[in-house]
C-alpha cells in the first residue's frame, strides 16, 4: 500500500465479542445509584432554590405574613421530607464509596440541619395552629422564624457544595472495584 507523505495508514479494525460490550449488572446498578442520589439532589436544591427565590416572596405581595405562614407551612413539610431523604441518600453513598471523609461530613451536617429544621417547624407550627391573629405582636415567634430562616440557608449552601462535591468532582471508580 502507498501512502502520501505525513498522512498515516487507516486504524485498523477489531472485531469485539457482545460479552465485551455489556456492562455488568453491578456497574449498571452502582450507575444508576449514582444517577438517583444526584438527581434527587438536583431536584431538592433547585426546589428549594426556587421556593425561596419566587414562591415566597410572590406568597408574601399576595397574601400578607399569616396567611403566607399557613401556605408555607404546608410546603416546607414537602422540602423537609425530600431533604431527609436526600441527605440519607447522600450519607448512604458517602458510606458506601471512597473517599468517605468531606462527602460523609458533608452528608451528616446536612442530616443534622434538617432534624434541626423538622425541629424548628413543629414549633412554628405549634404558634401557627394555635394563635394566627396573635402572631403579629409574638417577638418570640419571629425570633423563631429567623433561626428556622438561618438554618435553612446554611443547609442550602451545605446542598450546593455537595452539588459540587457529587456532580463536578464525583470520585474515581477504580476498574478492578468488584462491588461497581
């Protein structure tokens, strides 16, 4: 065969068998794993995002402090039980891979704010049920609400570094891992 000057001959072609090509049952099931846990922390983290971004403020010129309280009240139990579960998922696969140091603090801080958060809510909520015309004069009342308000955004920064601790810089699988 001839060939021109600086050009190089075509790769050549190999024949590979079907078992070559399937990926193991464990890795598909390690994939697919990994896919659930990112996603429903991408789905925690932007709802939450976006409940605090458009829902409330949009909540409050509508309906007013008390009745955006009984409204909000409503959803934050819906963030807090998808926020369990996320954090369990997170700690579960933090537990599970290596390396278990940053991912498995991260995980437990978050798990530690939102029992934090189920915490405060039932609280809220006691004042909420109880008095809701009395709310406007209960200092104690917003105090309260200020912390859940606090401990909400730190564990909305704790979700956007494990955002970035599981989908930017996911950790190695080595090869000859026989549990992927």
């Amino acid at each position: 065969m001839i060939f021109a000057i600086g050009c190089t001959p075509p790769p050549r072609l190999t024949v590979r068998s079907p078992q070559q090509d399937v990926m193991p049952q464990s890795r598909w099931r390690f994939w697919l794993w990994r896919f659930a846990v990112t996603a429903s922390l991408a789905v925690w983290w932007g709802g939450l995002t976006f409940y605090a971004a458009i829902v409330v403020p949009l909540g409050i010129e509508q309906f007013g402090g008390v009745e955006q309280g009984l409204l909000t009240q409503r959803v934050t139990i819906r963030l807090n039980a998808v926020g369990t579960i996320v954090g369990i998922c997170l700690l579960a696969d933090a537990l599970w891979g290596q390396p278990r140091n940053c991912r498995a603090v991260l995980a437990s801080v978050l798990l530690g704010l939102q029992g934090w958060l189920w915490f405060l809510h039932s609280r809220l909520s006691r004042w909420l049920e109880a008095v809701p015309s009395s709310l406007h004069s209960d200092e104690s009342f917003y105090h309260e609400h200020r912390v859940y308000l606090w401990v909400t955004s730190a564990q909305w920064l704790i979700g956007l570094a494990c955002l970035w601790i599981w989908c930017v810089r996911p950790p190695a699988i080595p090869a000859d891992d026989p549990s992927v």
